[in-house]
C-alpha cells in the first residue's frame, strides 16, 4: 500500500532561550546554525522580529528544529528575514505563535512534530474526506542560503484536537546536511508518551496506516507512541507525562558519538538496547546506531 505521508520531515523543541539551547546542542557535536526570525518593516524602516524564530539541524532528508519566540532580545548572532505576507499565511503567522506561546507556558520540550508528504493536496484531501480538521494547504517562502527564499508548503493538522502540540505536514525542501561531529545522519524516531489507546487511533487515522506494538514506521524513521512505563524500561527509569518525549538521531558510529559526549562532560545513560541518551530543557535526546 502507498503511502501519503512517508517519513518524519522534523521534530520542534520549543524553548524559552534560544541562545542557550544552541549551545547546548553545539556541545552534544551538532552543527547549529545562527537563528533567523521572520521579520517585518516598522514605519521609521527598520527590520522588526515577529512571531517564532529557528534554526535546524539538518540531515540528508529531515531535520531536527529549534524554535523560540521573538521577543525583548534575539540571540546575537540571529538574523531578520523580512516576509512578503498574504492575508492567509499573516494569520497562519499569528495562529502558530499563539499556540507556541501557550505551549511553552506548560514547558519546554518537543512541541512540534512534522511528517513528509509527497503531495500536501492529496494528504489534505484524504483528511477532509475522512472529517480529520486541517488547515488547507499554506504556502510562503522562508529564508534560504546567501539571501534567496525557498518556497516551502504544509497544512497544519487537527490544531484544537492535539494537546501534545503542533502536528505539521510538510513537503519536502531542498537538502542542507551537513557534517556533524557527533556523526549523526538522521533524525530516526519521534517518542510520545500516550496515557490511553484513544491517542494511538488518533494517530492512526492522522497517518493512515497501523502500528506494530505502537510504533508507526515511516520508512527508515518512526513514531513510537507508548506508555509512561514503556518509556521508563527503555530509558533507564525516565518517566515522562503525556506529550511529546523527545527524539533521537542514528549516528554512524555510536562509539565515537559516546566519546564525544564524555569529552564534553555530557551526563548520559544508557537504554535497554544500549543506545546513548541525555536529557536538556525538557527533551530526551537519543543517538542509535545507523
């Protein structure tokens, strides 16, 4: 069976210092871009930050998103995009902060996840058939390398029914992987922790298809939804609440990746199968091994 959505396109940790987070991440051996913020022009003609900034992590086909709202003070080294808005993406603008603004006031944490779709029509058909809420297809433009914009498009899926967080499906943008040195390749899996079965047939329906044991498998990615004591076997006694958990990333040599975390004093613990994880500002972070 085909289907429309195929893999995980990026998971969102949402934080309320953006600044802090990238170094944090840096530490673990991402490479971490300057943020840039969306941005329009004032009346005296100066760039003024609007709504959610971010930066990515990127891999070959996803990627992992760092987000935090404009405010009082932007990282130093972050940049403002101005946008060219129609009426339709300006209020998707100010839908999406207001929701990022009521997330993180419960915490920070993974509070965004997006799927990739071939054809966001066909994905956006299949919900209206099947009565799931969906915002229609929104396109826009956001900023891309030396000064060019990339035309990106998604729907926003189900937003009153997901107190997890944001649920995205994306089309596919334009490769930006880089080299990591902690080897990382991919982001792998998504973790939800879920407190009935009425969640994971939620998800079902989002994407179409069944689970094996809870996990939905996106090609080489996945979504593991589980329970709160699932979730504890597996990672060395954390017990989360109901939400998005964090995520984790394959790495092409785990004990080099374990290496580079010693050397940057990262306390870590172990899974049941003997992946590496760490915990920063409300995120269970994972390496596995390709």
């Amino acid at each position: 069976m085909a289907f429309d959505i195929i893999r995980l396109h990026h998971t969102g940790h949402l934080v309320t210092d953006l600044t802090d987070t990238t170094d944090g991440y840096r530490r673990l051996g991402f490479s971490v871009p300057a943020a840039t913020f969306p941005g329009l022009r004032a009346e005296d003609g100066r760039l003024r930050a609007i709504g959610a900034g971010n930066t990515r992590i990127a891999f070959d086909d996803n990627f992992i998103e760092l987000v935090g709202l404009a405010g009082d003070r932007l990282p130093d080294d972050a940049s403002i995009t101005p946008l060219s808005l129609t009426p339709q993406s300006e209020a998707a603008i100010v839908d999406t902060t207001k929701r990022l603004e009521a997330e993180l006031r419960d915490g920070e944490g993974v509070r965004i996840l997006a799927w990739h779709a071939a054809d966001l029509d066909t994905v956006a058909a299949r919900l209206s058939r099947t009565d799931i809420p969906h915002s229609g297809v929104i396109r826009l433009e956001r900023p891309g390398p030396d000064g060019a914009t990339i035309p990106v498009g998604y729907l926003e899926l189900d937003a009153n029914g997901t107190p997890e967080g944001r649920l995205v499906v994306a089309e596919g943008t334009p490769a930006e992987a880089t080299t990591h040195p902690n080897g990382a390749v991919r982001l792998t899996e998504a973790v939800l922790c879920v407190s009935s079965t009425t969640v994971v047939d939620r998800y079902r329906r989002y994407l179409d298809r069944d689970t094996d044991n809870g996990v939905f498998d996106l090609g080489d990615t996945r979504l593991w939804t589980a329970t709160a004591d699932d979730i504890a076997r597996r990672f060395d006694g954390h017990r989360p609440a109901p939400g998005f958990v964090g995520h984790l990333v394959a790495v092409d040599d785990l004990a080099r990746t374990l290496d580079h975390l010693c050397d940057n004093d990262i306390p870590i613990r172990y899974t049941d199968t003997e992946d590496v994880f760490t915990e920063m500002d409300g995120c269970l972070i994972g390496f596995t091994q390709v």
